[in-house]
C-alpha cells in the first residue's frame, strides 16, 4: 500500500553517497529534512543545497556511533517537526585487515553499521510508537546475504541490520510502523571509488536514491537493486560452502 508522501525526513549518513543522493531529492518547500554526517563542509553544502530548493534543514555532524549524541539530535528534529521518515543510511566499509588487526576493524565496523543503526530507530520508533505512525529505511546491502571473505566484517554487519529490519517489519506494523530494508548493489559512491576491482551493474547514485524513494513510497518491505545483482546475491546465498571457498580464494579483497 503506497504511504503519503513524507514532510519531515531524517536521514544518516548524508555528507555524501547515498544519503547525500536522498537528502537532494527529497528537499521541497514544505519539507523539514533533519541530516547528519560526519564531514562538516559536505554536510554543510549538501544542506545549502536542500535549502535552496525550499526544504527547512536542520543539520549536524553526529558520530553515529555515539549512543546518546544520536538520541538526542532524533528528539530535536520530532519536536521541530514529527518525523515521518527516518533512513538509518550511515556506514562505514574499511575493507579486509590484517589478521592482527581484525579485532578493532571489526569492532569499528559493527560500532556504526549495526549500533549506528539502533542508535537512529531505536528512539525514532519510540516515537513513532506513540503517534502510530511513520517509516523507517534501514540500508543494508545485497554484500549482507553471504559472508564474503572480500569484506568479512562489513558483509556481517549489513546481514545483521538486514535481518534486523526483516523481523521489525511485521511486528511494527502493528503499532502503525512501517519498515522497509533497502539492500543496494555497487553505487557510484566516495565508498566504491576506493574499490580497486570490477563492479559489475555499478549504478549512479541519483538513479539508486530513485529507486529507493520509490520502494520507500511504496511500503516495499525489501528493495533491492540493480535487480542482476540481487538475482546475484541471492544465488550466493544458496550456493555451497565449498563453491563459495573456491570463489572467495579468486576473489580481489577491498583495500
């Protein structure tokens, strides 16, 4: 069932990439978008941007890993305007370490990619709750349907807040939540730009923040794209293990 369009959007993650992509097409007179990121002069210019197409902005640079940083700019943005729509975009993917030093890589990942995102909904669906009523768009990945030796830790983390938004969906929609889980293939991103290896169905990031307000619109509970890549990664989801270690082994890791 199609929602109402959004008036009041949060959005994580938002100095660049895909988050920057959502900020810029969802700003529209009448519209509060509340962003944060963790570079101030793009978060500042991706806010400029958004207020000179009409939207009223609330913007900070807010760790989001930072527990009680990201609660409070959540409650600031509801009480200027009840949040609608709040997208837990922010992430981090570092790559493959050295195996002495996967214990703090790991850490790192999950401390944005997982907690970042319990930091964001957590208190938006609280507040959501009470109102019986808004959304929440939690950005996985399609990297998140089997581990990868490539990016063990990030592949982890996206699995874990997939299955996470999954088991949300059904039983927030009966407090008037609805959620969907946005898994994105290869984006032109600052992220990818780093990937030193083919991508295959590699998307521009404006037509990948198309397709996710759509599905968002539109109360899909999964959105996956480009459709090659999901069909992809689902087949890797079922592949067998051994299959899978021969792959791994040919594989270019993430630098």
């Amino acid at each position: 069932m199609a929602l109402p369009p959004p008036r009041s959007i949060l959005i994580t993650g938002a100095s660049s990439g895909i988050g920057e992509a959502l900020a810029r097409r969802y700003a529209a007179p009448g519209v509060a978008l509340a962003l944060t990121g963790r570079d101030a002069a793009r978060l500042a210019a991706v806010a400029d941007a958004a207020r000179s197409r009409g939207a009223t902005v609330l913007a900070e640079t807010v760790d989001a890993a930072d527990r009680d940083a990201v609660a409070a700019f959540v409650a600031r943005a509801d009480a200027a305007a009840p949040l609608d729509l709040v997208i837990a975009n922010a992430g981090i993917g570092l790559g493959r370490p050295e195996p002495a030093g996967l214990d703090a890589h790991v850490r790192a990942t999950f401390a944005v990619n997982v907690d970042g995102v319990f930091n964001t909904i957590h208190p938006a669906i609280a507040l959501m709750a009470g109102r019986r009523h808004g959304q929440i768009g939690i950005v996985a990945s399609i990297a998140g349907y089997r581990g990868l030796a490539t990016a063990p830790a990030y592949a982890a983390s996206k699995a874990a807040v997939k299955a996470y938004g999954e088991g949300l969906r059904p039983w927030l929609s009966g407090h008037g939540i609805a959620v969907s889980v946005i898994n994105p293939g290869f984006v032109v991103t600052r992220m990818t730009a780093r990937n030193a290896f083919p991508m295959p169905f590699l998307m521009p990031v404006d037509k990948a923040a198309g397709i996710i307000a759509r599905g968002l619109a539109g109360n899909k509970g999964r959105i996956a794209f480009p459709w090659p890549m999901a069909v992809v990664g689902w087949l890797l989801a079922a592949a067998p293990q051994g299959l899978m270690d021969f792959v791994a082994a040919r594989l270019p890791a993430k630098r």
